[in-house]
C-alpha cells in the first residue's frame, strides 16, 4: 500500500518534503541571550534582537524570525556583557616603579553590524581589544605614582581607562563598561623591599609630625589653663585675702607633712614658728 502511494503521489512527497525544508531553512531561532545580523549575499541587511540598553527581556526581539533560504545567512553574536582578560605585564609607574598589572575589561557588543565589518567574530574583537587594553593601562598607570594604587584616587584611574579603552573599542561595535586591576604587585626582590622601606619611612615621618603636633597642642591648652588658674586665685585673693592665705597654708602643711612625700625625714618645728600662724588662728607671733 504504501509503494503504491509512493508511486501515485511521489512528486507530491517530494514537493512537501522540500517545502517543508525550505520553511524550516527560513525560520531563524534568536533566544535572549544573542543577536543576530542577517547577511544577503555576504551584505548586513538587518539585525534580529539588537542590543537595546533599559529593555526588558520579553521586549528584546528574540524569537523566531523568518530569513530568504540559501540567499541570506546569520551571524549569531553574543548580547551578553564579555570579557578580555589584560596579559600580565611590567607598567612603569610615574615614581619609576616597575609593577606586576593584571587587569580586565567587561565590554558588550552594542553595534553588531560594524562588528561583524570590522572584526567579523567576538573572539576577533577580544583580540583587538587586548593590545589595546595593555596600552591604556601602561599610558594610565604611567602618570600615577605606585601609592595612588592604593588611595581612592585608584577609581578615578580606572575610570579614565575605561573611557580611553571606550572610545578605541567603539569601531568594533563594542561599548566598554568597566575596567579593573586584579593586581598590582611590585616584582619580587630590591625593588619590593625598597618600596617597602620608602612606605615605613613616609608612615614614620607622618607619626612624628602628629605627634609634635599633638604635643603643641598639649602645650598651648597646659598653658591657657595654667593662666586661668592663677586668674581664679588671683580674683580669689582680691576678694578674700585672708581665706587665700589660709587656703595656700593648707595646701603647703599637705605637701609637708603627708608622710608619703618625706620617707624617712624629719621636720622639726618650734610652736611659734611663723610657718604654723595657721594654727595659731592665722595670727603671727
């Protein structure tokens, strides 16, 4: 039965075999994750899920779409953010500081038709965009001195790299959006000991001014207190003579008689001696 059917309608079978393969070849699937540029005879002639920035997933474009079979093909290109991955090397620093760089930058593919003109793949992009990424690191860290790496002023660096490498990477279809260092090391040896030796020095030079500085500032406020103090007693002897003199007495008759100040020492005093007129009611022999 089914040899007869074949035989009967053959050239049908064959006609709804190749129709269904040529609507199979003209669907284009394009999930999320990537767009597409469609090519007409080698030409870009349109983009299937373009990279649209603040575009929510479900909006992008992605699906199926439909292409001419055998005349238009399809570069798929990655919409994610990607990576390029800096290759470690020696950076001179503005004080003449030979550094270990390691570093990165996250780009995504924002312009897929002048990236597939320019680069043809994102692998080729990346490797466009490594010797780049070298060179801006060594032209950026080469204005800064090795200690600026380890201030806040290192994400101003980095974000100046970033627009350097930006503006570089933009013909090829790419927007940099972020560049970091994973490391900055100074090599192992003299130069490392001298850098740690140069950093102690600088710590040690700003303990010292601190502390003179916290010593004049010990000084004047010892000082403005001392000049309060003998204002208070001297308006307290202006006004009361006779309990200022009893006051210092007493002061005086603690410091000299407190058995802890005279170990071992004796004082011998006459009654009438006018040391003790405090005992006496104040008044004088």
């Amino acid at each position: 039965m089914l040899l007869e059917f074949w035989h009967d309608n053959k050239i049908a079978v064959v006609a709804a075999a190749a129709l269904t393969l040529l609507l199979l070849s003209s669907v284009v699937e394009v999930p999320e994750t990537e767009q597409a540029v469609v090519m007409n005879l080698g030409a870009p002639v349109r983009v299937i899920n373009r990279f649209q920035p603040h575009t929510d997933f479900g909006d992008t474009g992605a699906g199926l779409s439909l292409r001419l079979p055998f005349i238009e093909t399809v570069v798929r290109i990655d919409r994610r953010v990607l990576t390029v991955e800096m290759d470690r090397s020696q950076v001179t620093s503005l004080d003449q500081q030979r550094l270990e760089v390691d570093a990165f930058a996250r780009f995504r593919i924002i312009d897929p038709v002048r990236m597939v003109r320019t680069a043809g793949t994102t692998q080729q992009v990346e490797n466009q965009l490594q010797p780049i990424l070298n060179s801006v690191m060594r032209q950026e860290l080469g204005t800064h001195t090795f200690q600026a790496l380890l201030t806040p002023e290192r994400s101003a660096m980095m974000a100046q790299a970033r627009l350097m490498l930006d503006k570089e990477s933009r013909q090829y279809g790419a927007q940099i959006i972020d560049v970091r260092i994973k490391a900055a090391d100074l090599p192992d040896g003299a130069p490392l000991d001298s850098a740690f030796d140069s950093m102690r020095a600088a710590r040690d030079q700003a303990a010292t001014t601190i502390r003179a500085q916290g010593l004049k500032d010990a000084q004047v406020i010892i000082g403005q207190a001392q000049a309060r103090a003998a204002k208070i007693s001297a308006d307290a002897f202006g006004k009361d003579p006779q309990f200022y003199d009893f006051y210092r007495a007493m002061k005086s008759y603690e410091a000299t008689f407190n058995p802890a100040n005279h170990t071992g020492t004796t004082i011998v005093l006459s009654p009438d001696n006018d040391y003790l007129r405090q005992f006496r009611g104040g008044k004088p022999k």
